[in-house]
C-alpha cells in the first residue's frame, strides 16, 4: 500500500479541476467528472461571475504499488454521521448540521461523482449541489460521463466495453468549520478502473477539495477558491497519512 517516496518528492503536474463540495469536476482529457468547459455562456474557463470553482491539484496519476507490509496504521479514525433521507440515485442526504455531517455529505458527493453513468452523476449533482449552481452543472453530466471514460481508457462513444469499471473508495478526510454553516472539507479517495475484461485494474489517488454550506435543511456544496492549496494525495497505511493529519473513515467494520 505504500507509495514510492522518490515518486511523493517529485513535483507532479497540476490540471484544471472544477471542484464544487466533493463533486470532483474535471476537465474532459485530464481527469474528468463532470466537464463544465463547453461553448455555453457560462463557461467556467471565461465567466468572471462564480462559478462551480476552477481549481489546480496534484494530477493523480501514481499507480499503487503492491503491498510491501510495512503497513502503518491510521493515527485518527472518524465515523462519519449517516444521512437520514434518500435522494435519488439511492443517495444519502439529511446530514447532521455539524462539521462531521458536512464531511459526510462531501464523502458522499466525491463517491458518486466517479461514475461511468450521467444519470448517476446527474443525481449526485442534484443531491448535492447548491441550488445557485444545480442546473448548469446537471446540464454537464453527460460531459463528465464521457471525461470519466476517457480518464479510465474507455472509448468515449458506444456501449461500454464489457468488464469495465470505475469507482472510487474515500479513505481519508479532514474538514474544518468556517461557521455553524459553512465548512471546508478535503476529501482522499482512492479511484480503481478497469478498461476492459481481461485488464488489470490501475488506482491511483486523488484528493478533492470542497464547501459545504447548509441550505435548505441539509449540507451543499458551492464553489470554492480556485486558487486554494491542495495537498499531495498519499494513501492510507503509510507515515505520510499520519504526518498530513488525514482521518481515516470508518466505514462499518473496516476503515
């Protein structure tokens, strides 16, 4: 599990990513999600008013080594609050008002965004998303199924191949309250496709920034500063997970 530290001390190519409360949006070609760069009059690459945030991370493109035993285990653990609805998609929602519960709702987001199906991407965006942001980014859906394919080596038209896959598993969080009503959260996901039957699976990490603002009676997500910091993703069971002061999640009966 543990990443090559030569790798981790390089500097890594930074990418447009359009980010809004865990909703990994990602420019079609890079690592995309949901696509919000088009030819509409909102585009985000040229509107000067807030849009759902262009942001640069670290590209995510290390490819995890096997697991050597030298396992370290997690300093911090969290068991993050349950969502008491359902939207659809059978996506959790009703979040607590507190900043675990805004985590959660990033967590929850930053699962669904990773999805080879706009439908499912289409209901994560309508789950989660600030109601001032909803409808363009829904507009987008069917662009960041196609960006999602392309980042997992999937032709971009046609039936997906047999066997293809691609999900993604958040293994760390941190998140830290501006108010009772906003929180900022970071969210470390490990993200797994397969291109084809037959392929081997490749994961790489990713780390997706966010805000959450409560809104209605439950978590959203707005935009963020495009120009903020986001750190190096590392992966669970190492020192560096530790040393970056990430919390394990706590899923059921595993971490």
């Amino acid at each position: 599990m543990t990443l090559d530290l030569q790798q981790r001390a390089q500097h890594r190519m930074r990418r447009a990513v359009f980010v809004l409360a865990g909703i990994v949006l990602v420019l079609v070609g890079a690592l995309v999600v949901i696509a919000v760069a088009g030819g509409g009059p909102d585009n985000s690459g040229a509107a000067p008013a807030p849009q759902p945030s262009v942001s640069t991370k670290p590209t995510p493109a290390q490819t995890l080594p096997p697991d050597d035993g030298n396992y370290v285990a997690p300093a911090e653990t969290v068991k993050l609050p349950v969502g008491t609805g359902k939207a659809a998609g059978n996506l959790p929602v009703e979040f607590p008002r507190t900043p675990e519960g805004a985590a959660a709702m990033a967590v929850a987001s930053a699962r669904n965004a990773w999805s080879l199906d706009p439908q499912q991407i289409k209901a994560g965006i309508r789950a989660y998303a600030s109601v001032q942001y909803r409808d363009q980014m829904a507009g987008a859906a069917d662009a960041g199924a196609t960006g999602n394919r392309q980042f997992a080596g999937i032709p971009t038209d046609g039936p997906l191949p047999a066997g293809s896959t691609l999900s993604a598993w958040p293994v760390g969080v941190k998140y830290a309250a501006v108010s009772t009503d906003t929180v900022d959260v970071l969210v470390l996901l490990r993200v797994t496709h397969v291109s084809r039957a037959g392929a081997e699976p490749t994961t790489t990490l990713v780390v997706s920034p966010g805000r959450a603002v409560w809104e209605g009676g439950d978590w959203k997500g707005v935009a963020t500063d495009p120009n903020q910091p986001v750190p190096d993703p590392v992966d669970i069971g190492t020192p560096f997970f530790n040393e970056d002061k990430w919390k394990a999640i706590q899923e059921g009966d595993r971490l």
